[in-house]
C-alpha cells in the first residue's frame, strides 16, 4: 500500500505545477522534510510501488528523482528487498521512456553501486 501523503502528490498535479513549477520539488521535500535515515530506507517501497503505477515520462521522471532523494536521506547503498523484488519490472517499465531510463535511472544504478 502506498502512503497517503504520496498519493495525495498526483491528484490534480497538473493544475498545481501550472500555478507553481517547483509543485513536485516541495511536494517531495514536505514528504520527507523530518525523515532520518532509518525512515527514509521504510519509506523506499512507496515510492518503488508508485513508480510501478503511474503513467507519462513527466511523472515517472519527476518520481525517480524523489527516489534518489529518499536514497539520499537514507544514507546507504543496500537495495531495498521491495526494489530488489521488484527491479526486473522497474526495469521494464522504466525503459519504456528513453531520457528517464538514461538519466534518473542510471543514477540510481550508479548510487547502489549496481552493474550499468
């Protein structure tokens, strides 16, 4: 199950990044504004299982990005068991779209220290 607080990012997304081109940005950082290290790793399966879900490169990429933030504030190179479970399909799905798959993507792999 997804938590709330990242559903709540995609509703009517559209309308609130026409009114502020930072939505995503500080809708991810309020999300993870008090996380320690410790939360950050919990936190991971949400937004390996949105990642699974939405449709369009704008948000997948927007989405991989908050990946490698929550990455970032968990401090660590261990892959998650939900993305090691789920790799091959993120994979898939991610290669989809060539400028995520090539960008956001990649960095990941570079940051978990994963083969290119």
């Amino acid at each position: 199950m997804i938590d709330n607080a990242l559903t709540q990012v995609y509703l009517d997304w559209q309308e609130k990044l026409d009114n502020n081109e930072w939505y995503f940005s500080n809708a991810f950082d309020s999300i993870v504004k008090d996380m320690d290290p410790e939360q950050a790793f919990a936190y991971i399966p949400n937004v390996v299982q949105m990642l699974l879900q939405l449709e369009g490169e704008f948000l997948i990429w927007e989405t991989m990005y908050f990946l490698l933030q929550v990455y970032e504030i968990a401090n660590t190179t261990e892959i998650h068991p939900e993305l090691s479970n789920n790799w091959e399909a993120l994979t898939q799905r991610i290669s989809e779209y060539p400028d995520v798959y090539k960008t956001p993507f990649q960095e990941l792999k570079k940051d978990l220290r994963l083969p290119k």
